[in-house]
C-alpha cells in the first residue's frame, strides 16, 4: 500500500500544480525511502503532473475498472522484475528496470500494488475523501478499511461539527 500512498500524494499535490515542485519530489522521495540516484529534472515534474492526472480516477473506480486500468498502464510498460533486499524494506520485487524514470518506476509498481489490491480484495481502500469541500484521495489503511476523511482532525472534525449544528439547530427551527 506504500506505491499507492505515494500516489495518493502526487495525485492530491497535482490539485496545486506550483507546489509539485522537484524539491517536494526530491522529499517525497526521502520519506518513503525511495532508492533513486539520477537528480530530479523538470522534465520528472511534468511527468508527475501527468501521472497525478492519469491516477486520480483508480479512487473511484470499482475491482474491474482497476484491473482494466492497471493492465492498460503495464502494456505500456515493459520491465523485468527484480528481487531486492536494501533501504530496510527486507525482500521486496522491484517492478521496473534501473533505466526507468521516477514517473515510469512510480507508475510501474502502482499498477502492480493495484493488482495485489484485487487479489487480495481489497480495492475499496482506495478512497476519495467524504468531506463536501475536499476532493483529496487516500489509502485507508484502517483494519475495517472505514476511514471516510483524508485527515480526522481536520475534514473529519468539519463534517461532525457541521452536523452536530444542524442537529442543534433542528429542534430550534421545529420549536
């Protein structure tokens, strides 16, 4: 769920097209741990603002949207998987060659966490926040996969605070 949490990020950062700079990439890139050596060039940046256009629509989609989808994005691609064992991550495939842009490499393992995400049934943690003034999206990574709000604290909060003043007000206007 870590490719898709990465995503998530570029895909809510291309709301803001000036912020999605290659010095936030660059600090995507360190938070996730990321193993990337080639400098981050304008040229990644507007590959990423493709990407963010190109990915928003998988938190909406159902199983066989997603499925239809990712294999669309791996016919583009071609690569040989690769074990690795570095970073602290353990074991894990990398999904793309060590030639591949940070947009291919990105794109590459998303569309193989979307495929793990169907096997395993789960494709509906792919979400886009309930908050009426937000269209951010997110990975819910909750045991029950509840989550309903980008961020508790503040589009979670606005919401049961909107509704607990319309609830006031209800008796109020009855009365």
């Amino acid at each position: 769920m870590r490719d898709l949490s990465l995503i998530a990020e570029i895909v809510n950062m291309g709301e803001t097209p000036e912020k999605l700079s290659k010095s936030w990439i660059g600090d995507l890139i360190d938070r996730y741990g990321i193993t990337y050596k080639p400098a981050i060039t304008d040229a990644d940046r507007d590959d990423l603002l493709r990407l963010a256009d190109e990915f928003r629509i998988i938190f909406s989609m159902q199983a066989d949207d997603l499925a239809d989808f990712s294999n669309r994005v791996l016919e583009k691609i071609r690569f040989s998987p690769r074990i690795k064992n570095h970073g602290g991550f353990g074991w894990h495939i990398h999904y793309f060659d060590e030639d591949f842009s940070f947009g291919g490499r990105t794109r590459s393992n998303a569309a193989m966490s979307i495929m793990s995400l169907i096997v395993h049934e789960e494709a509906s943690r792919l979400k886009t926040c309930k908050a009426i003034t937000c269209s951010k999206v997110f990975v819910d990574t909750t045991r029950n996969s509840s989550k309903a709000y980008c961020d508790v604290k503040t589009c979670g909060n606005r919401a049961h605070v909107a509704h607990f003043r319309a609830r006031s007000l209800k008796p109020a206007l009855q009365g």
